[in-house]
C-alpha cells in the first residue's frame, strides 16, 4: 500500500522552549525589537541550516537568546537577544542579532498564564519569534463571556501577547496519505514505520478512539492493529501490519507518483511543506509556528502542535506532512476547509517516533 508528525541575563532554556524560524519578507523593525549596527558579515544559509544554527546558539547562550526565526528573501538566520553581549555572539556566529523585549522565559510564563486562567474550548497559542510574543487565536466558537474572559487575559499579559480570531472552528479532522477504515471511521496513513524489526505505520492518535482493526476499504480484511494510541496531549498512535501487506516508505501524491520518505527531521517555521490526506489529497503551504498549544473542547487539549496555514478537512486525520523526503508531521487537525483556508495542527513524527521506540522505514 502506497501512502502518503527569567531574568534577561543567563539561565538555561527550559526543555519545553522551541527555537522557532519563519520565512518570508519579514522586515526587522518589528515590534519591541532594536535591529543591530552593520559592518558585519551575515552567513546565506538554507531554512535547514539556519535551524541547526539556532538550535546551537540557542544552547549556548541559554536565557540571552529568546527565540529566532529565517529571513527567507535574505536567506538569513535573525536570532532574537536581550543583550548587546550576546548580540555580538549571534553576528560572531553569522547570525544578524535582533534585541527584543521579552525573553522566551518571560513568554513560557504568559503561555502558563493562559493554561492557568483562560483554557477554552476553541482556542490555541504559539509563541512567534516575529513579533517577539505570544499569538493567541480563538475560533468562531469562542463568544459572550468566554470571549471577554480571553480579551481581559490577553490584556492583563501587556506586550507578551496578542489576540486573533479565526472564521473557522478548530476540531480533530477524523472521519487523511491513503485512506484507513475501522468500523468507526475513516483516518488517513501517515507514514510507514519499523519497531522491533516489523512493520508498523502511524496515524493520529484521535483515529484510535475510532475501533482498533484497520482496513485499505470499508468493510475490508484488516490490514493492521492498534498497538498504542495516545490522545490527548499527545496525538500519535502506533498500528501493527497483518500478514505481508505492502509498506513502502512513500507518501502518495495522487497524481499516479510518490514521495520516498527516507527520514524524520524537525519542523522549522517557514519551511516549505507538503500534507497527503485521503479527503482532500495533496495541499502545500508552509509551518506558521511551533510548540502549539489546541483547545478542540471536551477536555481534548493537545500540547506542542506544529501550526500550519496548509488546509485540511475530515478524513485527513493522521495524514502524512512532508518536506521533501523527510516526514514532518501527523494531520491532528485544525479549522476552515480547503475552499476558504484556515489553520492546520500537527503532530511531530520525531515525537511520535521517540514514543514508540520507532524508525522510519
């Protein structure tokens, strides 16, 4: 089967933090942001790289970097700082150093704030290394009191974050790669995996409220058994092939062709990305942010989502995100649909992978 997850001086980085990158003509007189003097020698690296870059930077100065993202058009990593010392590491390094207001502490804090005081139903936040703050963004759901309740929060968090509201209604997409059915739905195949030397895929781990047997068509002879799936918090699970059933380490693109899938790798903001579902097949589009938080509602909260602007609709659940021959991310889901756009979550493979003691394969 073809087929398609402080202070402002030292300290170390929390374990949750994620060093965020984002792309695309961004300018850097952004919000509470100093851009740094010239004279200085700014590496062209690719999104990749410039990831790799800030994940070392980010280890090395601990609680001086606070955050980063990838100027696409310059080709460029702009590491965000607190201070004039460690501006003058990033450029050392071949970064251009942006001194902001906030640290990544100062924003994991706004984030608890927002765990603490204001966890409805249709709502998630991310923090954006852009404007140096936490985006916090409510569905059409969110109305009345629960809407005032989130304004007075946001409010009460100053410059550490800001408030936006989505057309659309963030849910799991069940009901995705090629298509998997269970007697209680449809998900999507995200990609082929191995454990213990034997075959296995993962999907989302939402589709595993759905039944524990898994065909190619409804009604069909399974093909595969749910061995773990975890939702909420987390949304992966793990399925066990039957039997000899093709498993190659491919995502279909639906046009007669596949993508070989030889590796998991990290998401980056603003990287370029590729997501394969069952309902709407292939949409591209690009990683908006990372270490997303999603309130779907009753009580199913999931916690270090990748957040896209690539559309998806039900049935897409558990789906393959791509990069090139690397897998990214599982379909969780999201609001809007295909005709209107929206957002889109995912989980990370490399997660999910970890998890299940799993490699690509």
């Amino acid at each position: 089967m073809k087929h398609r997850r402080i202070s402002k001086k030292r300290a170390t980085m929390a374990g949750g933090a994620v060093v965020a990158l984002v792309a695309a003509g961004v300018t850097f007189q952004t919000a509470n942001a100093s851009e740094e003097t010239p004279q200085v020698t700014v590496k062209t690296l690719s999104a990749t790289a410039a990831g790799n870059l800030a994940s070392t930077l980010g280890k090395d100065l601990g609680g001086d970097a606070a955050g980063a993202y990838y100027d696409a058009q310059a080709k460029a990593l702009v590491m965000n700082v607190v201070d004039e010392e460690a501006a003058k590491a990033v450029r050392e390094a071949g970064g251009k150093a942006r001194i902001v207001e906030n640290t990544l502490a100062e924003l994991k804090s706004a984030r608890q704030t927002l765990t603490d005081d204001a966890t409805i139903p249709g709502t998630s936040w991310a923090t954006d290394p852009v404007t140096n703050k936490v985006v916090v963004t409510a569905d059409r759901t969110v109305k009345g009191a629960q809407w005032s309740k989130l304004q007075t929060v946001v409010k009460g968090l100053g410059a550490k974050a800001e408030l936006k509201k989505s057309a659309g209604e963030f849910k799991p997409f069940i009901a995705g790669g090629d298509a998997i059915h269970t007697g209680g739905g449809r998900c999507s195949l995200g990609f082929n995996v191995v454990k213990d030397g034997q075959p296995h895929f993962i999907t989302a781990g939402h589709c595993g409220e759905a039944g524990t047997e898994w065909s190619e068509s409804a009604g069909g002879p399974a093909i595969g058994t749910m061995v773990d799936s975890q939702f909420p918090e987390n949304d992966f699970a793990l399925v066990k092939y039957n039997g000899d059933t093709d498993h190659p380490s491919a995502v279909d693109l639906y046009n007669g062709s596949t993508q070989e899938i030889t590796q998991a790798a990290a998401a980056t903001v603003g990287m370029k990305v590729s997501r394969s579902g069952s309902t709407t097949q292939v949409h591209d589009g690009e990683v908006t942010g990372l270490d997303a938080t999603v309130n779907y509602g009753d009580g199913q909260v999931v916690n270090g989502l990748i957040q896209t602007n690539v559309c998806a609709e039900p049935g897409d659940s558990g789906g393959s995100l791509f990069s090139g021959d690397s897998a990214i991310g599982l379909t969780s889901g999201g609001s809007g649909d295909c005709s209107a756009g929206g957002e889109t979550f995912f989980q990370p493979v490399t997660e999910a992978l970890q998890a299940f003691g799993a490699e690509i394969g």
